[in-house]
C-alpha cells in the first residue's frame, strides 16, 4: 500500500486527539501509519495482549407456558358474564282494556275494511263495566259523571314500541352486548312496526278525504 501522505497523518494525530485515545491506542494507530498499511477498524483500549473472542452463548429453549395466570382469570370471569346474561325483555306499558280496544279495532279495520258490531258492542259493555266501578268508588259529588273509557292511541303506541327496542339495541351495542342474532331479530321487529304506521297513516289519511 502507498505511504499515508504528511497531511493525512496530522490529519489521523488531531483526530485521536479529539477522541481521547488512550496512549496505547495512539500507538497502534501511529505503527499502522508508519508501516503504510490500512487503519484498523477497531483498536484494543489498554493492552497488547491478543483478544479473546468469546464463544457464542447457546440460546436458551423458548418452552410455552401459555397466557400469565392472570390473563386468564381474566377472561374465565368474561366468559363466565357473556354465559349468565340474558337480554332484556320487553315490558309493554299496560294501558289495559282501552289498548285491546284499540289493538282490536286497528286489525278489524284491516281485515273487513270496517269495525265488526260485535267488537263494537264488546267495547261498550266494557265502558259501562268501567263506568259502573269508577262511580260506586268516587266521592258522592261525582255520582252523576259518567266515567268514559280511556281511548288510546294505537298510532302512539306502536311508536312507542319501535322506541323501545331502538333503545334496547342502543344499550346492548353501548356494553358490546348486541350479537348478530339478536341484531337481526330487533331490526326485523322494528321494521315490522314501522311498515305497520305507514299502513295506519294512510288509513288515516283515507278518513280524513272521506
């Protein structure tokens, strides 16, 4: 190899100087510039003595001890919820008679196109029974009122259905509860209610043009 010119061998002597090589080092590197041979890569810190390369350690076996204990206990007690949960059922608000009344009429009218006299009569004997049991326990001063039958909405109520269970598919999905069969069966019966208040709406709207 050629000689290492003057000007690189100061160059080398200022940079040995910044690194803070030992005296030994400098050594090996000056002898390495004297004999004009290649720098080496990697300088011995304080001794002269050959090193030593140390056997490669043998990699320890990888045994699999599966998912720490608590991990575990973890997902035993999810398991353990997902079995003992049951989805919460429906509770209608009762409204009694008036809402057979009114359930009863709505399905009449779909069926024979007007209400049947029998359905007709049945109501009434319900509203003198209801009216006979509200004034024997009214105060006297309200002896003379006739109580009426409590008329409900069915329109009202099967919007209060379809709310409902809207709500109840909310609630299941908010603690990651709502699984694709119970998905399914809610928006079938929500779609059932509303295909039901359109067919009201135009019932509706077919009395009011007559």
């Amino acid at each position: 190899m050629a000689a290492i010119s003057k000007d690189t061998q100061a160059l080398v002597q200022r940079m040995m100087k910044d690194a803070g090589l030992t005296p030994f080092q400098q050594r090996q590197l000056n002898g390495s510039l004297q004999r004009g041979t290649s720098l080496p890569t990697k300088v011995k810190p304080t001794t002269s003595k050959p090193d030593a390369t140390p056997a490669p350690k043998p990699k320890p076996k990888t045994v699999f001890r599966g998912p720490p204990t608590s991990t575990r206990r973890r997902q035993g007690d999810i398991l353990e919820q997902t079995r003992g949960y049951a989805r919460e059922r429906y509770h209608s608000h009762d409204l009694g008679p008036a809402r057979e009344d009114a359930k009863d009429r709505f399905y009449d009218i779909m069926a024979f196109g007007r209400e049947t006299a029998d359905r007709k009569e049945s109501i009434k004997q319900r509203g003198r029974e209801s009216s006979r049991a509200s004034t024997a326990a009214s105060a006297p001063a309200a002896l003379a009122r006739k109580s009426q039958p409590r008329e409900v909405d069915l329109f009202d109520i099967v919007v209060q259905e379809v709310e409902e269970r809207r709500a109840h598919r909310e609630k299941l999905r908010s603690i990651g509860q709502l699984d694709a069969v119970t998905d399914r069966q809610l928006q079938t019966e929500i779609s059932q209610r509303i295909r039901q208040l359109e067919m009201m709406d135009r019932e509706r709207a077919k009395t009011v043009r007559r």
